[in-house]
C-alpha cells in the first residue's frame, strides 16, 4: 500500500494524549524525530536520489574523458590516413617519373626526385 504524500509531516493528536491504536502504522509523527519535512516526505528516498546522481555524473565525466581521447586518437588516425595518401601518390609519381625516362633514355632516379617540390599539393 502506497503513503500519503504527507506522511509523518504532521504530530500525531492520539500519541500526543497518551496513546494512538495505529502504533508503528500509525500515517502520523510520533514526536519531533518521527516527524517528516513537508517538502520532502521521503527524505532517505531523495538521498539515495542524491547519491546515484552523484555517481551518474561521476561516470558521465568518466565517459566525456574517454570520448575525448577516442576523439583524439580518431583525428590523429585520419591525419595519418590523409598523409599515407599524400605518401603514395608521391611515390605513384615518382614511379611514373622513373618509366617515364626509362622509355627516354635509361636515366636512373637523382636524390632529387624522392623529395617534394615546392608547393607541391602532394
């Protein structure tokens, strides 16, 4: 069965003339230290509240910093993914420039060309 919402707010008139018939049933404070906040009628019920959302926003921050750093790792792995690309169509372009004068000639590769020109996107 389901308490009043003001359950134990008010002293009990019974108890206070000698007895009440209800006892530990009665839906009236027996005395100041049974007596409930009006605005909180279930004051355990809204520290147990307290105390899970403490631990709710103590894991909500846990994740917010696990997020972060998968966040972090994911921007690092796509900057490495977009420099590999850059990497390989250097390489294609060197490769490319080798047959190329191969078919002219038969040069073999300077230093020269295994490095980036200026301003080169790639």
């Amino acid at each position: 069965m389901s308490r009043p919402s003001n359950y134990k707010t008010i002293l009990c008139a019974k108890y206070a003339e000698g007895f009440c018939p209800y006892g530990k049933d009665c839906n009236f404070a027996h005395g100041k230290n049974d007596q409930r906040s009006k605005y909180h009628p279930y004051p355990e019920f809204f520290e147990d509240r307290v105390a899970n959302n403490d631990l709710l926003l103590k894991r909500l921050t846990e994740l917010e910093q696990e997020n972060q750093a998968l966040r972090e790792n994911q921007l690092k792995l796509e900057k490495a993914w977009k420099d590999s690309i850059h990497e390989r169509k250097k390489l294609y372009q060197l490769i490319l420039s080798q047959k190329t004068k191969e078919k002219l000639g038969g040069a073999k590769l300077a230093e020269e060309d295994f490095k980036g020109q200026p301003g080169d996107p790639c």
